[in-house]
C-alpha cells in the first residue's frame, strides 16, 4: 500500500489568491514533505510496535520510504509537487501481507484446520494514514486563512487591514 499526496488542487487556489492581490508567505512543499515524514515514520512505529522482534530483520521497516516528484496538471499545465509514502515491494515483496494479512497454508498454521486460516495484517500504513491524514487539510487551511484574515472586506471593494490600500479582486473593484 502506498499513499500518494498532491499540491494540484492548491496551486490553483495560489494562483488565484496571487490574482487577487492576497500573498500566502507559507511554503505549501515543505509542509508537504514534513507530512510525508510524518507518515513514513509513524508507520515505521506502528510496525515495530506490532511485528514479533524474533521473526523481524527490519527489512519492511527500511522499505518504508518516501518519494518526491513533479506533476504537470491535466488542465492547469502547472508543475505541483507530488509524494508516494509506502514500503519498496522490491525489497520487501512481502510487504502487501503484512498490511492487509493472508491465509495461511501450510506448515503448522494449516494442519486440522482444512486449508488454512486467515493472519490479520498489521495495517501500519493505514493506521499512519489515519492518524496524520486529518492534520494536512488543517494546516493548509489555517495557511490559507491567516493570510486571507489580513484583509477586511467591503460591499464593493477589498482594503488590506495593515496598509489601509485597496486592492483588485474579491469585490470586483479594480
């Protein structure tokens, strides 16, 4: 299971609040990235938290990485940066088993019980995904509204609080 996160949709929102004249300091690819890493080690914990260190050699726990690249948007044609979090199946083939489980069927786990019994993965990516997911949308939109709270808004036009100055957009005043 790998998770794939994208500043696709909040480009476009940027390039329309540049528009209006609004400027969002933040760096939406460095949170981006910090929530990879978040993910990434929090699934690291959960696997170590689970796996029986006896039957463990820490290579799924290694495989667990994240990815960094570009995508060019279907419609928009801007660049925004994407990130894939997920073990490295090349290293650990056996990495989707232990996430959602398996039967299992042979050796001393299938004898008497005809044809084998399910073993309940450990869901360390799920359970990552779970946990940090709701914190992504918030400090997005907490970005997003502190730079917006910094200009007051009229009937007809937008003045910005600190320099008193009118600015084009929002209102439809230019």
């Amino acid at each position: 299971m790998k998770i794939g996160l994208s500043l696709s949709g909040i480009n476009a929102t940027l390039k329309n609040l540049q528009s209006a004249g609004v400027v969002v300091q933040s760096n939406f690819n460095e949170s981006l990235v910090e929530s990879g890493k978040q993910l990434r080690d929090r699934a690291k914990e959960i696997l170590e938290g689970k796996v029986n260190p006896m039957y463990s050699t820490g290579r799924l726990r290694d495989s667990i990485n994240m990815n960094i690249g570009e995508e060019t948007g279907a419609w928009s044609g801007q660049q925004s940066l994407n990130i894939s979090v997920g073990p490295d199946m090349r290293i650990a083939p056996y990495a989707e088993w232990v996430e959602f489980g398996h039967y299992m069927v042979s050796g001393w786990a299938s004898k008497g019980s005809g044809g084998g019994s399910w073993w309940e993965g450990h869901h360390y990516m799920e359970g990552a995904w779970t946990e940090i997911s709701p914190t992504i949308p918030k400090q997005i939109s907490d970005t997003i509204n502190l730079s917006l709270n910094n200009f007051a808004r009229s009937v007809q036009r937008t003045r910005h609080k600190t320099t008193g100055k009118f600015v084009k957009g929002f209102g439809g005043v230019d």
